[in-house]
C-alpha cells in the first residue's frame, strides 16, 4: 500500500465561490434594450400632439413607473396632466409599446449570457422592474419567463416604485432572502436608489443616462463576462 504524500494532504482545497443569496435584474436598459423602444413611443406620441420632449424630461424618465413618466412627458409637452389625461396619454404610448416589444426587443450586450450563468449557478433569481405587468409579460416572451423565481412589475408595489426600495424589498420577500445578502443590477439612477435603499448590494451598467460609484453601486462597462462570482464579490463588499 503506497503511502500518502504528506505534502498533498496538506494542501489545502480551493475555497468554493461564495454566491450572493439571489440576483435581482432590472428590465428595461439593462436585460434588454427596451429603454430605446421607450423613447420611440414617447417621440411617437409627443409628434402626434405636434410637439418635441426635451432630452432633460426623457433622461428623468428613465426608470420612473408609468403615471411618474406620462406626467413628465404631458407637462414637457405642455398638456393636461389630470389623471384622465395621464390615464389616456398612457394607453397609446402602452398599445405602441405593446407592438414593438412582442417584435424590436433585443438583448443588452452580455446580459442573456450573464443571467443564464446565474440561474445555471442555482442561484435564485428575480425580475425587478418598474415597467407594467402586460408589457413585463410580452417582454418576457424574448427574456424567458422561465428564467426567474420571481417577477415585480410597476403596478404591483401599491405606488411605492423606484426610487422607493418596495419593489426589491417584495422581490426579496417572495425569494425569501435577506437584502444585504443580495446584489440587484441596474442601469439607471433611481433604479440604483431603489436597490440601495432596500440593502442590497449594486451593480450598475448604465445604458441612457451615466451612473457613477458615488449613487452606492459598483459601475460596470456591461454585463459581458460577469459571472456569479464577481457577484459574489460585490455582497461582501469585496
């Protein structure tokens, strides 16, 4: 019987990769380039009234709900913000979106790579977005439902949307995680704010407007080659 090298039975083993409690994705700008889609339904809209919005009012939008964003283009715009108003304003721009995200929807570069990796990894995964539920749906159709554990829509927060930390505070409640032991990745400022607030650790690829280290996120150029263990490294605060 040949003996044991005493030198291998003291190598130690590699440590295995510690992975956040669950990853938390954002929508719109950084899973798909639906963000673009965005502005052509507002510009769409917005020519229809024989008007332009401003690139100041169309950056403030980015990440808001709905009502938040109908307000800010019909007052850009110079229209009736009533709640009629803003309910009418929105069916057109949700119908011209409903349209081109069932058949213009692509993918932000290395984000169906990443969030594969992710659930391959066993790691829970949800869906955060501000964006409504039936166009969440169609979105989901090219991002694959499948994909995640759970899924948080802008009309499901009971009016607590970003920047407010409720919708990834619920996903972490349906996940049954703990924020501090989980990393959301996002592309916008109040996105950012709202994954924050509620604990958790962030990554932030900007896709419309700049995201900088000082709104509380690690800044990446894009998603392409992140895997779950750089992730792992941002919910320890390495």
């Amino acid at each position: 019987m040949t003996e044991t090298d005493p030198r291998a039975a003291a190598s130690p083993r590699p440590a295995a990769p510690e992975f956040p409690a669950a990853v938390l994705f954002d929508m719109d700008g950084t899973l798909v380039d639906s963000e673009k889609l965005w502005t052509v339904a507002m510009d769409d809209y917005a020519a229809a009234n024989g008007a332009e919005i401003s690139d100041a009012a169309r950056a403030s939008m980015v990440g808001s709900n709905m009502s938040r964003s109908m307000r800010l283009l019909l007052t850009d715009i110079g229209m009736s913000t009533g709640p009629a108003d803003i309910e009418a304003a929105g069916q057109q721009v949700i119908e011209r979106m409903a349209e081109m995200l069932a058949n213009d929807l692509t993918w932000r570069p290395g984000a169906e790579q990443a969030l594969r990796r992710v659930s391959t990894d066993g790691v829970p995964v949800a869906l955060v977005t501000s964006t409504i539920r039936s166009l969440t749906d169609i979105a989901l159709r090219t991002i694959g439902a499948e994909m995640f554990d759970a899924t948080v829509c802008g009309d499901e927060v009971d009016g607590y949307n970003k920047p407010d930390p409720e919708p990834y505070l619920r996903a972490c409640r349906e996940l049954g995680v703990d924020p501090a032991h989980c990393v959301a990745i996002e592309d916008s400022p109040t996105g950012v704010s709202s994954a924050v607030s509620a604990g958790c650790a962030v990554l932030g690829v900007s896709c419309e407007v700049p995201l900088a280290p000082e709104l509380g996120c690690t800044v990446r150029d894009s998603l392409e080659g992140l895997d779950t263990a750089e992730l792992g490294t941002l919910q320890r605060g390495g």
